[in-house]
C-alpha cells in the first residue's frame, strides 16, 4: 500500500514538475513575461512537485521493496538527459533555458530517487538563485533588443526625413527578439547583464569550485556514483550536455558582432533591472559555501557545512535504512574529477563550435550544419521539435478527447435524445389516446350509467306508485267492502243468527267430509274455494263502489 501511495505522490511530481512525459507544457510557458518566469520556473511553481517529494521523503525511503526509488530516479535521470539534448537545438533564449529547467528538475527527482535527500534539497534552492539570474537575464537581453528595434526605426525614420521624404516611415521587417539568431554581439552593448548571465551560466554548467551549482550538484554525483553508477552516468552526460548548451547560448547571444542591425542598437537595461542581476549574481557565487562537504580537501571544514546539518538531521533521525540516511562520507574523488570533465568538456566544446569562430550574419546553426553533412538533419529537426511530443499529444490525447466528446455528443443527440423523444412520443400517443377513451367511452358509460339510474329510478317509482300502494289501498278497499257486507248480516235477529251458525256447521261438516272423502283433490277444492272466496270478494267490492 505504501508503494502505491508513494507512486502516486510521484505522479504528482512528474505533472507539476515537467517530468517526461508530462514535460511538455513547461517549453510552452516560455512565452510568459521573464520576471514571472524567474519566479515560476526557477523557485516557485515548478519546484513544488520536488518539494513534494522532499517533504513525503520518509513515505518513499521506508518501503522495503524500493521499487518507488527505482521509478524516481529512473524517471529523473531520463529527463535530465532527454531536455539537454533537446535544448542543444532551441534557439529561442528563454526556450533553451526552459528545457534546462527541466533537466535541472530531473537531477533534483534523480537525487531523491537514489536517496540523496540533502543533494536534492541543495540542489533545489541553489537552482532557484542561479536559474531566476539566468532568466531574469535573458529579459534584460530581449528588453535591449527591443529598445534596439526601436531606436532603429527612429533612426530610419530621421534619416527619410533627412532626404526630404514625406512619406510615412517604412515598417520594419518582422522580427524575433527571442531569436539567438538575431543576436550576437551583446557583451559589448549590454555588459552588466553580460557578467551575470555569465555567471549564471556557469553555476548551471557546474564550473568548479566557484559556483553555487558546482557544490549542489557535486554533492548529487558523489552519492549517485556509490549507490547507482547508471545514474551517475547518465547525469554526467547530462552534465556535459548542459555545459555545452549553455555556452552556446552566451557565445550565440554576447559573442562576436552583431549580427542584425537591432543587435548593433541594443542598448544596457536600466539599473532596476540590472542590479537584481548583480544581486542573484552573488547568491549564485556565495550560496554553495553554505554546502561545501566537511570532507572536501583544503576547503572543507573552513565553512561549517550547515545545510547539511539543518536539512540532514530531519531525515537521519527518522530513517535508519542504509539506503536513505545520508551519513558524511570520506572524500572520494572520482566522481567529482569525472563530471567536471564532463562539464568543462562541454564548455570548451560548446566555445570550440561557438565562440572561437564566432557565427555570422546568416549563418545556418553550425551543430545543424554538422548534422546534415552527415545525413542526420532529420534528427536536428526532431530535436529543434522536441521529438513531436506536441505533435504526438495533438493526434492522440487532445484529437482522441475531441473524437470521444464528438461521440459522445452523437450518442447524446443521436441514441439519449432519440430516447428522450421517442418516449415524448409514445406519452403524447398515450394522451391521446387518454383523451379518446376519456371522450369517447368514459363519458358514454357515465352518461349511460346515468341513464340506467334514471331508468331505475322511474321504474321503482311506478312500482312504489302502482304496485305497492295499489296493494295497499287494494287491502283497504277489501277490508271496507267486506266489512260494509259482513255489517248486513248483523240484524239483530236471533233466528237469522242460528241460521247462519247451522250453515257455517253444515259448511264444516261438508269441509270435513270433502276433505275426508276428496283427499286426492284436497288441493283442486281448495283452490276452487279461494277462486270462489276471491271472486265474491270482488263482486262485493264493486257493488259497494257501486252504491257508495
């Protein structure tokens, strides 16, 4: 788990501090103003993902496996050499000195990956004095080009005025101030910012014992070449490759004659952006001392090594690994001996192809020259491109996220708004044909519904009028009419009483003897009698309606 955590702390630092691949968007940022990208580059911004690893350092160091080690320096040491050698082809000054901050990143990754905690913190602020000088001094440079350009269209436009020429001054051609090309010459015109840039150069370069650059990076060799030799190579070469870009960019930019008439015109930058130069200047010279090595002959010891002691002690009395503890040593001095040969070795090659016979108006770069007399123009045109890393991004990353979002815009108006339409559709099919239904057989049963109530209640009313109270006054109407005929029979005369008691015990006899003897048609009898019984009922009725 604590690989994992370690390599992803790392892939931050590999994306804020321009390590390769993710190097490509630091060149760019060269465009920027120079005192912001003294700032920026040099101390600030960039620096933050080494810091990051600095201040996760014990993270990294106390994985047993070390594969995470392996990773930083292998990536660090890859990305020191991979922008040197692309710096060699720039010929924009503070483009070159972009690619050089990127190489100088790498030796500060490089550094922690092997372990050497206290070289790469060193390294990282010694950096920041020397690189903020250089591209302070490379606006300087571009300012006096500028002010160049213009006091010569000055002077263009007095000298048409001087023939009697009414016209409007002719613009001049487009031109590049950045451009080294357009330059040469300058140490004459622009001395103070000559001498600085000079020395900020070469405490980038690793000149010896003068420079802060010399002592921070002395340290990262030394410790490189015991616990990595692959490591210490591969940064030698890079050594050599920054010594060699560097001083062609002073011999292109300050040496010999000027090779455009704006060059002839540059004039030295105004005190206030000339004494910060002297200012860093000093720093870059004086701020090694506060690092030299107890153990260094001669010098050693004079100059109590505090960094080491400050920056050291956070990480020695955490980590006992023999791998991360950077204990003092006794001085070896191969390493030191083989990088400086390194380093002075690209110095004196890049004055032997720059500054002994310097360029001329014109000239086609000479390392571009050599190249193409031996068929390897294409690999100068690789390097000026910086291996078409853009280009490569352009078509794979940035095209390939134009290409998904365009899919999945088609599939967002194509397939999700299809869908969305078609079930908008499908529900305004649903409501008409809700609304059909609704008008159309809903209503239809509710009205018919309606109509069977109103029949239903029409036919109870005519039962409840004609069958229920017809019963009812029926009933009446008998029980009047019988009462009305029973009442005759009350005469008051005892002989008519008997005779109706004779005939109601001869009417019983007969029953008894009818049902005795006609049992089979008990049933036929009875219902004669109640015809007979029903019909004298209603003939008594109508009679009484009659005379009533």
């Amino acid at each position: 788990m604590a690989t994992v955590i370690a390599l992803l702390l790392f892939g931050g630092t590999v994306a804020k501090s321009a390590q390769f691949p993710l190097h490509v968007w630091l060149p760019d940022t060269a465009e920027g103003p120079s005192p912001a990208l003294a700032l920026i580059h040099a101390a600030t911004m960039v620096s933050a993902g080494v810091f990051l690893i600095i201040r996760t350092f014990p993270i990294f160091a106390a994985v047993e496996s070390g594969v995470q080690m392996t990773v930083v320096a292998a990536i660090g040491a890859f990305t020191a050499i991979f922008s040197s050698i692309i710096a060699i082809a720039q010929n924009d000054i503070k483009r070159v000195l972009a690619f050089s901050t990127i190489s100088q990143l790498g030796y500060m990754v490089a550094a922690l990956g092997i372990g050497a905690y206290v070289a790469g913190a060193f390294h990282l602020i010694t950096h920041a004095f020397f690189k903020a000088l250089l591209f302070l001094g490379s606006g300087s440079v571009i300012h006096g080009m500028e002010h160049g350009r213009r006091e010569l269209r000055i002077a263009n436009c007095e000298s048409q005025t001087h023939v009697g020429t009414h016209s409007p001054c002719s613009p001049l051609e487009e031109f590049n101030p950045n451009d080294m090309l357009n330059m040469g010459g300058l140490a004459k015109r622009m001395p103070r910012t000559f001498w600085t840039f000079l020395t900020g150069g070469l405490a980038l370069s690793g000149f010896p014992l003068v420079t802060a650059g010399f002592w921070s990076k002395d340290q990262i060799m030394a410790q490189a070449y015991e616990r990595s030799p692959v490591v210490f190579w591969v940064l030698a070469a890079a050594a050599g490759l920054t010594a060699f870009y560097t001083m062609r960019q002073v011999c292109m930019t300050f040496f010999g004659q000027p090779r455009t008439q704006v060059a002839e015109h540059a004039p030295e930058s105004v005190p206030s952006m000339t004494v910060p130069l002297i200012i860093l200047a000093i720093f870059t010279v004086g701020l090694g001392w506060a690092g030299i090595p107890t153990h260094f002959p001669v010098i050693g010891g004079i100059i109590p090594n505090w960094f080491h002691h400050f920056i050291g002690q956070t990480i020695e009395t955490t980590i006992e690994t023999g791998h991360a503890t950077e204990a003092a040593h006794g001085f070896v001095w191969e390493p030191p001996a083989l990088w400086v040969i390194f380093a002075l070795g690209g110095l004196a090659l890049g004055w032997l192809v720059y500054g002994w016979k310097p360029m001329r108006a014109g000239e086609t770069d000479r390392v571009e020259a050599a190249m193409r007399k031996v068929w390897l123009g294409w690999l100068y045109a690789c390097l000026r491109d910086c291996f078409y890393f853009d280009e490569i991004y352009q078509a794979t990353f940035v095209r390939g996220s134009i290409l998904l979002a365009d899919l999945f815009y088609a599939f967002d108006h194509g397939a999700v708004d299809g869908l969305v339409n078609l079930i908008g559709r499908f529900g305004r099919a649903i409501s008409r044909v809700s609304d059909w239904l609704d008008a159309h057989v809903v209503d239809a049963l509710v009205k018919l519904a309606g109509r069977v109530g109103r029949g239903l209640s029409d036919a109870s009313a005519f039962l409840d009028l004609h069958v229920v109270d017809g019963a009812v006054n029926g009933v009446g109407v008998v029980v009047r009419a019988g009462g009305r005929d029973i009442r005759r029979l009350q005469t008051g005369r005892i002989q008519n009483y008997l005779l109706w008691v004779s005939v109601a015990m001869l009417a019983l006899v007969l029953a008894f003897l009818i049902i005795l003897f006609l049992q089979e048609y008990l049933y036929q009898i009875s219902l004669a009698v109640l015809a007979l019984v029903v019909t004298l009922l209603v003939i008594s009725v109508l009679r009484s309606r009659k005379f009533s």
